[in-house]
C-alpha cells in the first residue's frame, strides 16, 4: 500500500494532471482486457487443480497461460486496431498502439499467482503485486521523467508489469515444473473456457463496477479532471484494498475444504 504513493506523488508533481489523467485511463482500459483475458481463471483455476490429478497440475495451469494467450491476442489486436479506445479524450502517437502487448503479461501473472496460491505459496504474491510492481512503477516513473513527460508514466507501467511477470513466473516454474509431455489441445482449451465463462462474466462485472467512476470521467471530461480523480481515489480506497489483499488465498483455500466436503471449515 505504502510503495504506490512514491509512484503518484512523482506522477502529479512530474507529470502533470494530463499525463496522469491519459495514464490512468488507458491504465483502466488494459487492466478490464486482461480480466476478461483471465477468464475468470483467477478463481476458476483452484477448481481446476482440485478436479485434477496432482502429477498433472503442471498441465492444468499451462492449459491456463495457453488460453490466457490466446484471449490477450484477441483483446491487444482489437485495443491495438481502435486505440481511441484507450484514449478517449487526447492525441495518439505510436507508442501509445503498443500499450495492449501488456496485457498477456497482467493475465499472465495473475494466473501463475493463482496457481502458487492454491499451493499456499502466497509469498510470491507479496513479491509480485506488493513489492516489485509498485516500486518498479515509482522507480520507473522518476527515471522515465527525463525521457518524455508524456510517455513516462505508460513506459513505467509496461516495465513494472513485465517485472510482476517474471516475478510470478519465477517461482511458478519451481513449484510445478516445465511442461514435459504436454501438449496444448484444441478440445481441452476449449472446454476449460466454457467451463469458466460464467466465473469471468461474473468476474467481469464485479471489476468493471469498482472502475466505473473513471470510465465515466474519462468518457465525458478532460484527462486533467481525470488525472486530478485518479490521485484522490488511488489514496481515498487504500483501506478497502486491505480486504482484497487476501482475496488470493481465500478462494484456493475454501475450494480445497468444499473437495474434501468439510463444509465446517
């Protein structure tokens, strides 16, 4: 919690109300791709395992990235061929269409903390989420201030979700192992993916509901009144991201006990 306030203090002195508004809301439009490139996989993923043979959950959660690939090519070219929808209120440059090749990496990172958390292993969620990403995205910010004032904050973003990803990435590989005899099967994705469609619609509407306030804003102002909210909310829902910090466990944890039908757990 503390590590993301360096981050906006030097995003609203450094870059400006503009900056930070175009950040957030094109921030707000990758991070909805990649729920729905998750397919509710964040959730669904602890079922997955629990319904799966313990040699073979390696395989269950490269079935996982292999789907959660899949779903980011879809949701990056459509973000990539309409940027406008990234960047409602402002200009577009280059860099700016190349924002949605993030969003495999946020999925991605979701989905390997998922599967170490149905481990127990919430640790590498810690890493990730509460130290890596936040400080990379500070430290990033303050080095990118001397490259572009316009830029900086996305390029500080892209770096510190690519850093989660490897973070995550890291100790998924040690926990489960590289993938030895499998293959990704076209029947096999597809029946993970209609298996969890309710669980991402579900997870869908819950996340864009807590975002909606920006979506709106970003919709009908300028990106300064944007930027100006961003900082006021980012601060002012502190608290309530004590309660989600233990979203993580929770779900592998009562998905373990309801297998076991321990239904008093």
């Amino acid at each position: 919690l503390a590590a993301r306030l360096p981050f906006l203090f030097i995003a609203g002195r450094w870059y400006g109300d503009v900056a930070l508004g175009r950040f957030a809301y094109a921030v707000l439009v990758v991070e909805f791709a990649a729920q729905i490139s998750t397919l509710g996989l964040k959730r669904g993923l602890a079922l997955q395992l629990t319904r799966t043979d313990n040699d073979r959950h390696g395989h269950a959660v490269w079935d996982a990235l292999v789907v959660t690939l899949i779903l980011s090519a879809v949701t990056g070219a459509i973000l990539a061929l309409v940027p406008r929808m990234m960047f409602p209120n402002s200009g577009i440059d280059g860099l700016d269409r190349l924002l949605p090749l993030i969003i495999f990496f946020i999925a991605g990172a979701d989905i390997a903390l998922a599967a170490l958390a149905y481990r127990r292993d919430v640790g590498a969620t810690v890493r990730a989420r509460a130290i890596v990403e936040p400080w990379t995205i500070s430290i990033g910010a303050f080095a990118f201030a001397f490259y572009s004032t316009r830029d900086g904050l996305i390029l500080a973003y892209v770096l510190s979700m690519v850093a989660a990803f490897v973070t995550a990435m890291i100790p998924l590989a040690r926990s489960y192992g590289w993938p030895r005899g499998w293959t990704p099967h076209p029947g096999r994705l597809w029946g993970l993916a209609q298996r969890n469609a309710p669980l991402a619609a579900a997870d869908a509407v819950e996340w864009g509901s807590r975002r909606i306030d920006i979506a709106i804003l970003g919709l009908f102002f300028s990106p300064a009144i944007v930027g100006i909210y961003y900082v006021a909310q980012q601060v002012a829902s502190l608290p309530q991201k004590l309660k989600t910090s233990f979203d993580p466990i929770l779900g592998p944890v009562i998905t373990a006990k309801l297998a076991e039908g321990d239904k008093a757990a």
